[in-house]
C-alpha cells in the first residue's frame, strides 16, 4: 500500500492474475455483443457472460455485489439500454433495433479483479448514438494516454475532460460516477474523475492498476436512481455511452488489461509506451 488511501501497489505476478482476470472480461464482452439481438432481453444477455465466467473458471465480482447493504446486485453484467447510463440490472427489458446498450462486465482469477464497459447499438445505428459512443471511447483512451508513473490522477481527468469538450457537440459527463483502483478488490483508491476539478491528486507509480470509464450522455449529466436501487438512469431521458478499461502501469509503460492485444494498437496510435510483463 502507499500513501494514506492506502493505494495498493501490485506484484508483476499479480499484474499477470489481473491479465488473466482481464482477458476473461475481453471475451466475455465480445460474446455479449455478439449475441445481443433485437427480441433478446437482458438477462439473456447477462446469460451468455455467466457461460464465458464458468468456461475459463472464473468468478464474478459483480453477482451479489452490495449483498452486505441489503440490495446485492442480481447480474454478472451491468446491462444499460439508452437513458439507462450505468449499473442496469439484467431482466425483462427486451431489446430493440436502435437501442444503444452499454454492458459492464468483471471477472476475478485467484483473487484479482478485472473490470470493463463497452457500447455497442442493435442493429441500425442512429448517427448521434454512433457519436455519442465514439466519443465515450476516445475519451477513455485519451485519459489511459495519461496514466504514466510520476503523472497524476488529475492528469487522467483532464485528458477525459478537454477530450469531451473537445468534440463538435456537447455531451454531458457523468460526475457522481467515477473511475477506481482495482486489484484484490473491484473497488479500491483512487477515486478516478472523468472531469477536472482542483485540488490535490494521488500520483501515479509502477504497479497501480485502474479502471478508467468515462460515461457521457447526450443531453445534461443529472442522473436519478430508479427504484431497484441500482439502475441509473438520465434524468432528462437522453442516451449515454460507457466505455471502461482496467490499465496496469508497469516499469515499461502501459498495459491494458482488458484489450485484446493489451491495448497496443491504440497506445502506439497516441505515442504511448506499451509495456507488457511477459511470462
């Protein structure tokens, strides 16, 4: 741990758990996507990421998440559909052509968490939610650009903010909903902000891992609580976008745990240093 929010520091062997853990996330997201079909509902949806946890022998760190405050939430995925922006509960709601749905998904191998969101419309895609969706992305990887060793949580939460108020129209930014530390646990220090705001930051260091996830609508950022108590929803009812990734920061650079190809493609593109720890 340093410092007192007690911001844990991992172990290359960790590091490589927590690839593991996000590898298992990678696929699963993409199996969900894949399968999302108009006349699906979403716990159908929620269904084909358990099978992709119980094929790599992985748990879930989000099914009965909250359970010790009463109301442990019912999915292993958080599935949100159009004004609903983060933490929907998988259920009845059935999908259509056009809906915008953003799904967040976890895993936990031998102790170690990995956590990513990805946006994806069904079927034919209005261009503004296409937009809205690509912007949430870009802001995610602008802010993954500043997670470097000696840089700053506020650096992150910049990158995120002036990339949002950077695009040819105004979305809104969540603001009670952050980003996070990960690790031996889904939820850990440091908070990580998806806007800017002053005062003093945790600085970054080799062996920290967060889970950055910009989340942006296409009208204002109020959000309400509906009454499952986990499913946020806008409050003026436009649609929002969630894109998330857990990044490692290593002695060589960055490593995404959760991409694919641990996010080298996309760190190259910005002149980011890729550094995976290698077997």
């Amino acid at each position: 741990m340093m410092g007192s929010m007690r911001i844990e520091i991992k172990t290359d062997d960790q590091l490589k758990l927590m690839r593991r853990a996000g590898l298992v996330v990678a696929e699963g997201l993409q199996a969900m996507q894949d399968a999302a079909s108009p006349g699906m509902t979403t716990l159908e949806v929620d269904a084909v990421g358990r099978e992709v946890l119980a094929r790599n022998n992985a748990t879930s760190n989000f099914l009965n998440y909250g359970a010790e405050y009463g109301v442990g939430f019912a999915g292993v995925a958080c599935i949100s559909v159009n004004e609903e922006l983060v933490h929907g509960v998988p259920g009845s709601r059935v999908l259509a052509e056009g809906d915008v749905v953003s799904v967040d998904f976890g895993a936990i191998i031998q102790g170690w968490h990995g956590d990513a969101a990805a946006t994806f419309i069904i079927g034919e895609a209005d261009p503004a939610d296409e937009a809205l969706s690509e912007a949430t992305r870009g802001a995610l990887w602008a802010g993954i650009s500043q997670a470097k060793a000696g840089g700053r949580v506020s650096h992150v939460s910049r990158a995120i903010d002036e990339f949002v108020k950077a695009q040819p129209r105004r979305y809104g930014t969540l603001r009670e909903y952050t980003g996070h530390g990960i690790g031996s646990s889904m939820h850990m220090d440091p908070d990580v902000p998806n806007f800017h705001k002053r005062g003093p930051s945790p600085k970054l260091d080799v062996g920290m891992a967060l889970a950055i996830e910009p989340m942006l609508t296409r009208g204002l950022h109020q959000t309400s609580v509906c009454e499952d108590d986990w499913t946020v929803v806008s409050r003026d009812g436009s649609r929002g976008a969630h894109w998330e990734h857990t990044v490692a920061i290593t002695r060589d650079g960055l490593w995404v745990l959760t991409a694919p190809d641990g996010g080298e493609a996309e760190l190259a593109a910005r002149g980011v240093q890729f550094g995976p720890l290698s077997d």
